[in-house]
C-alpha cells in the first residue's frame, strides 16, 4: 500500500515538472499536487537537520516538490521513519544502519531500507569543559553524562565505546538527550560531558566552544580496534584537526560512513530526481552547511552492507555515461 502512494506521488510530480516545461496541460487531477514529504533530519543544532533542510529547499526549487526537514531523535528514530513511509529519505549512521537491515541491535526485525548515497563521515565527540578532570573514556565512570537521544545512532556507539573502554553504562547515570539538551545542560553544569555523533563540524558544538572552553576526549586506535571487533570493521580511525572547537592539538577518535536512505520500495523516479538534487545543489547546500562539500559521486556508491535504491543506482549508471 504504501508503495503504492509513493507510486501515485511520483505520477503527481512528473505532471508538476512536465506542467511547468508547457508539455502538459496543467489542469490539477484529484488533488494530488498537493501530496507533501518529509526528510528525517535530527536535533537542530546537528548537521543532519541543516543539511536535510538545505535539500529540501532546493528540491522544492528544482522539482517543485512540497518537502521539508522534519527533526528527529537521529539515526534509529529515522531508519523507522523512513522504513515506514512516514518520511520520503533521511540520514543514517552506516553502523545501525547494518543493524537495521539484518534486524539486529534496536531493531527487531530486518527493516526494507535502501541506500541513496553516502554522504560524508561522522566523528564520534565525546565533548567536557576544559577544564574538567575527565580526561579519557574510563574517567567517565561516576560522573553524569548523556549518552544520547532514546532511538538515537548516538547511543548505540557511545554504548560501544563505553564497551571497549571496559565501563558499564550504569556508571554513567545521567539524561539521554539529544545534542540540543546537551549543549544546554552542559554549559549550566547539569551533566559533565556528552557523547555526540555528527559531520566536523556541529554547528552546535561550534557554539557552544565560542561561549565556553571545551576539550574532547581521545578514542585512541587501540579503543576503535575492539569496537570493531564485534561490529564488521564499519568504523575507522581519525583525527579532529587541530583548532577544531578551539582546541588547539589534534585529537584522535573514530568515524563512521553517513548514508541517505530512503524506503526500499520507494519509486525509482522520485529517488533519482532527488539524487540528482543532492548533487547538482552540492555547492549551493556546502555554503550552509560545509559537511556537504565531502560528498564524491565515487565514494557515494560504497554503502555496504546496506543495498543501493534502484532509482539511486539508475542514476549513477547514467551519470557514467
């Protein structure tokens, strides 16, 4: 059934385009150009809601299509948002994304998802004023810390790191909140840290080191290691630069891919043309939201274990021709 609607929203959206080039008449039928679709973002001061409302603005120029960003808790929350037909697309960390389609982790059952791009890397943060002894992942034990949003991708890793670092998430009591409630609660002295998952940089972590000085704690080699371990090598090592959020040595930490999804059974059509969006409005989205710029049609096929869209693969075997 839901299939199905898509199927009648793509045949609306094809009428609007061919509508507007004089190829068709434009009398409405049914009301169908009515139809509106989400793109499941995450917090606001997050990079997944910038760049899902900057997508959005630009399909509603390009396709004429009624779109717009909705905020989520994050990854998990999106996976079932988009699984469900409730949003059109939405950004997925790469790792509870391979939890999703083998129905592992917070997922019950295999959900029919499929990949439109990766997008760009995520670095994992683990973010505590500067001057707080805390100073690596085993000193968070007994300190108040948020580990992320309940249905969040944010949680699912910060339960790993906290893993490899050999700390039980019951010795870190404190709020799961989103990164919005973080930046607030931290810079009030509510909680003493926070685990955060997002493109460098979070416009909200940017902030906040302008209002404060903030340190971010090491997940050295060995600490990525062992989360691979147990979670098919999808992480990899890497370095926040430095100067980032004011910090002036490199850190080391770890990253993950970030996909678009969409529903497996969304329309073909629909998919590529927003595809095409994501790509043409590339430097337009980069300029508000700079996460964007690390998006290479080379790179963005590789989305295993997660299969691409058909409509999405469509367009990139075009685009090679």
């Amino acid at each position: 059934m839901r299939g199905e609607r898509l199927r009648r929203r793509v045949g609306a959206l094809l009428a609007t385009v061919l509508c507007a080039a004089g190829l068709v008449g434009c009398t409405p039928t049914g009301g169908s150009t009515n139809d509106s679709y989400t793109i499941a973002g995450g917090g606001k001061s997050g990079v997944y809601y910038n760049y899902g409302d900057q997508l959005a603005i630009q399909a509603q120029r390009a396709l004429g299509l009624d779109i717009e960003v909705t905020q989520t808790e994050g990854s998990v929350d999106n996976i079932l948002r988009v699984s469900s037909g409730e949003a059109l697309v939405g950004f997925s960390q790469g790792d509870t994304a391979a939890d999703a389609i083998a129905g592992t982790g917070a997922f019950s059952a295999p959900q029919p998802i499929a990949a439109v791009a990766r997008v760009y890397d995520e670095y994992v943060h683990v973010v505590v004023p500067a001057d707080s002894q805390i100073h690596q992942i085993s000193d968070l034990a007994g300190h108040t810390v948020s580990l992320g949003a309940a249905n969040s991708g944010v949680q699912v890793i910060a339960n790993r790191v906290l893993a490899a670092a050999g700390v039980e998430p019951s010795e870190v009591p404190g709020p799961a909140l989103g990164l919005d409630a973080s930046l607030v609660r931290l810079r009030t002295g509510q909680i003493e840290a926070f685990f955060w998952v997002g493109g460098l940089p979070t416009p909200g972590i940017e902030r906040l080191a302008e209002e404060m000085p903030i340190r971010l704690l090491p997940l050295k080699p060995d600490t990525v290691e062992q989360v691979n371990a147990s979670h098919a090598g999808v992480y990899r090592t890497a370095d926040f630069p430095a100067g980032a959020y004011g910090v002036d040595i490199e850190t080391p930490t770890m990253t993950v891919p970030n996909y678009l999804i969409a529903s497996a059974d969304a329309p073909p059509q629909l998919i590529r043309e927003v595809l095409g969006v994501l790509f043409e409005s590339q430097a337009t989205i980069s300029d508000k939201v700079r996460a964007a710029a690390f998006l290479d049609r080379r790179q963005a096929i590789f989305t295993e274990p997660m299969p691409l869209h058909p409509g999405a693969a469509k367009y990139y075997i075009d685009e090679r021709r």
